[in-house]
C-alpha cells in the first residue's frame, strides 16, 4: 500500500510529500539518492549508507572474521582514504 503519492510536472520535479518528508528526515536542500532494485526504485537521504555498504568498503575482498580493533582501524583506514587531499 502506498504511503503517499506525488504528481509529475511537465519539468519532471516532483513535490516530496509531507508524511515522506518526516520520515526521512529532509527539509530544503536536502540531497536525495534514487537507487533502481529490480523493478523497484528506493528514495533515501543521500548520506544513509546500510550496514552492507559499511561492510564492503571496509572489507571489500569479502567476509573478515576481525575483533572490535580491526573494525575500528578499518573506518580510520576508510575514512582517511575518502577525505584526503587530492
């Protein structure tokens, strides 16, 4: 069942329906990300990232068995990486 519908203009804009806003949290200027799922497309506020996405920026050659250490090191190690100077 659809929580709320949105109407197309001929400049293809769409307006963010209340109910939407409040659970996602967005206001003006917000970022929002469009994602294709099979036949499905999921809206998020840009910046959500899922414990999936974590994992595999953090490990990306797969499944780790690593402690608490590790994983900590591996954001640092991540994070460095993604806000370096270029």
């Amino acid at each position: 069942m659809a929580i709320a519908q949105s109407r197309l203009t001929a400049q293809g804009q769409i307006s963010v329906p209340v109910e939407i806003r409040k659970k996602l949290g967005v206001g003006p200027g917000s970022v929002l990300e469009w994602e294709e799922q099979g036949d499905r497309v999921i809206v998020r506020r840009a910046g959500r990232y899922t414990s999936d996405d974590i994992h595999h920026a953090l490990f990306p050659q797969g499944p780790a068995k690593k402690g608490t250490a590790d994983v900590r090191e591996g954001v640092r190690e991540y994070i460095r990486k993604r806000h370096a100077r270029r």
